[in-house]
C-alpha cells in the first residue's frame, strides 16, 4: 500500500519475496482508495504496511482488520487511540522508526493497547546513539538528538557535500571512521531502554517568548479519548500574528473543541494550548501518505467570532482599562482563552480607533505592569493585535 516512490516500498517489496510470499500491487504507482479497498475485499492479505494516515483512511471507510493479520505502521508518530483500533479485532501491530538515510529502518517494537507507544529498539545491523548539543551522549534517562550507526547508513546527500558533512558525523562511540548519521528527531530511553520518540528538534518554534514543540503537543493530544490523529501547526497573519493551530481527526462524536481544550489545559503549560482546534475527517496527504503540513497552513480557519457590540466585562474593562462611556467601543471581537479565565476580549482592527483611558505609562505591547511598577510578559493564549 505504499507509493513506489517512497523508500518504505522497499521492504513492501523484498521482505515477502525473501519469504516466499505473494506480493499484491494495489493499482499504479500512487493507489488510490478504491483500489486498496478492492484488493483488500479480493485477497487474504496477512502482512500490511502503511503510514498512520494511511490506517486512518482505510478505518474511515469501513474497513476493519482480521485477527491473524500482522500490521506494520511507519513514516509518522503512531497515535495510541489508533493504535487500538488496529488491534481491537485480535490483529498484531509493529511500529518502525527510521529516516531515508538509514535504509529504511533503524528501529521497530510490537504494540501493546495496553502500553505507552514506543518506537522500540535498533534492528539487526543498526545501533541508535542520543546526542546533546555538543554531540556527545546523553546521560540515561535524557531526551537528545537521535543519531543512527550501522551498515543501512547512505554514502551521503549527491553533490551536496556540505550537507553531508553536517548531517553524517563521526561516531563518538564506534571504530575509527565510522559514522552516525544526526536525524533531527529528539528521543529519549525509558528505564526498559526502550525510546521514545518526542518530535523533531528542529521544528522547535518561538511564540510570544516561550519556545514550543508541536511535536510534544501532538503526543499529548493523541492520548486524548476520542483522537485518532493530530498535528499542530503554527499559522501567521498580518491580522491575527503567529497562533498554534491544532488539526484533530476525532474517533467519536463526542470529541470537541472544550473537552480538547480542557485535556491540554491538564497536561500541559497554558502557552502550549493551540489558539484554534480544527476539528476533521482527515488531514491532507503528500504523495507518499504522509500528512502535508504545509497544505494544513492554507487551510481556510474558523472565525472564532462574528462582528457585533463587544461584551466587555467589568474584570475585562479592569484589565485593558477600555472607556466604556466612548460611542465607538462598538467593534469585532474574538475570544481568547486565559488561564483560569475565558471570555471575550476584544480585537481592534487597525482603522478602528479605541479610546483607552488610565494608562500610567507606555508599556511595550505583550506586557502588564505589576503592583510594584515592574513589568511581567502577558501569558494570555490568544494574540495581540496592533492596536
């Protein structure tokens, strides 16, 4: 079930073979919905592989596993909610870990419902290094840089040499000349030495002064009832500034925005919970079945609002100090959620001028003065305009 052009197709291919097995080719080179179904209506498939979003697909159409079937799951993070699913029917689940680079796995683990998601230990031939910043080890226990050693390693990058040397560095811990190859993905081993898979490194973000991993709010997101697929992305406009946007694919009907919300709130700072929750049957795909987050950044979003008479309350007049007896505090308002406290602040757009009144001084825009007169950033999750 895996496009050609994929590096994943490999073991699709040769794996069976080498076993004595049939190999079953599921339409052209990128199959389609259809023709999956068709081949898995036709034939008694008992080894599959396939993305996340790939398993997400063929759930939502109806299609449900055979106990004896043996599933492979790579190329994404594995959500525990779909996780269960797979195997509710008595089938088996492994779950592989390894980039491109590494041809085509470096580490795989069966799946337990019952078990915190893992992406295991190195298969045959490859060994797995955590790196700090200075690229030595980490000590047991810390998240680092997940670096990959062993036969399957490519040469390098084709006529990029400066990429290659960045990438493929000397092993710390291996014979002279050999190499790690530096993933970018951040991991870490628990006390069974299985590791855990915590997002990219470099996909860290800086968002209104803290930094962020979409990746560690993904995680926690997939364990929430009723998701079977997150991702988050960070979303910019002249209008609204940068916001962390979460895409959810429920499993139920009863999966929403609050309960999402509250779950977030629960498990993680208040600067980590996204502005928006989109809430969808399925997220957009790349050729090689991996979820397109850049296709997920053009995505029309909610309006969180519509234009109105505000509703300012007397905690809000407090806070901002708006002169409520001006005529022109009638303006568009969008919600913005504060820890411990949600309701309706308002937005101001640019042509739409707002009379503030008891300012003591100017204070920079993202700041509170305290009691004291020192100054505090504000940690409010929603955004703030130009006013």
């Amino acid at each position: 079930m895996t496009p050609l052009s994929f590096d994943v197709s490999v073991p699709d291919i040769f794996w069976p073979l080498s076993k004595g097995a049939t190999l079953i080719l599921a339409g052209g080179l990128v199959p389609k919905r259809a023709e999956l179904l068709a081949a898995l209506t036709r034939r008694s498939i008992t080894l599959m592989q396939a993305t996340p979003a790939t398993w997400q697909m063929l759930l939502s159409v109806g299609w449900t596993p055979e106990p004896k079937q043996r599933l492979l799951c790579a190329g994404e993070a594995l959500a525990p909610d779909l996780a269960r699913r797979l195997m509710k029917d008595g089938a088996t689940l492994w779950n592989f870990y390894g980039p491109t680079e590494a041809c085509v796995y470096a580490t795989c683990s069966r799946v337990d419902a019952n078990k915190v998601i893992h992406i295991g230990q190195p298969v045959h031939g490859a060994d797995v290094t955590l790196l700090d910043s200075l690229g030595q080890p980490v000590a047991p226990g810390l998240p680092g840089e997940l670096a990959i050693a062993g036969t399957g390693l490519a040469r390098g990058y084709l006529n990029q040499a400066g990429l290659t040397a960045a990438a493929f560095v000397p092993n710390p811990l291996g014979m002279p000349g050999s190499r790690l190859y530096k993933s970018g993905d951040k991991a870490r081993r628990d006390n069974q030495q299985q590791i855990r898979f915590l997002g990219r490194i470099d996909s860290q973000i800086k968002l209104r002064g803290y930094r962020i991993e979409p990746g560690e709010i993904e995680a926690v997101l997939s364990t929430a009832p009723g998701v079977t697929q997150a991702v988050v992305v960070l979303r910019h406009s002249a209008k609204t500034g940068k916001r962390l946007i979460a895409h959810v694919v429920p499993g139920d009907d009863q999966t929403n925005e609050p309960k999402l919300r509250q779950y977030l709130a629960n498990h993680l700072p208040h600067y980590m919970i996204p502005s928006i929750f989109v809430i969808t049957d399925k997220l957009p795909l790349t050729a090689t079945g991996k979820v397109n987050r850049r296709a997920l950044t053009q995505i029309a979003l909610p309006q969180p609002a519509q234009e109105g008479t505000a509703c300012i309350t007397q905690l809000e007049k407090d806070i901002i100090l708006v002169d409520l007896t001006d005529p022109r505090v009638g303006f568009p308002v969008f919600q913005v959620v504060v820890p411990g406290y949600s309701d309706i602040l308002p937005y101001h757009p640019a042509n739409s001028p707002v009379l503030f009144t008891g300012w003591t001084r100017d204070l920079p825009m993202g700041y509170v003065e305290e009691a004291d007169g020192s100054l505090e950033p504000c940690t409010a999750q929603g955004f703030f305009p130009d006013w």
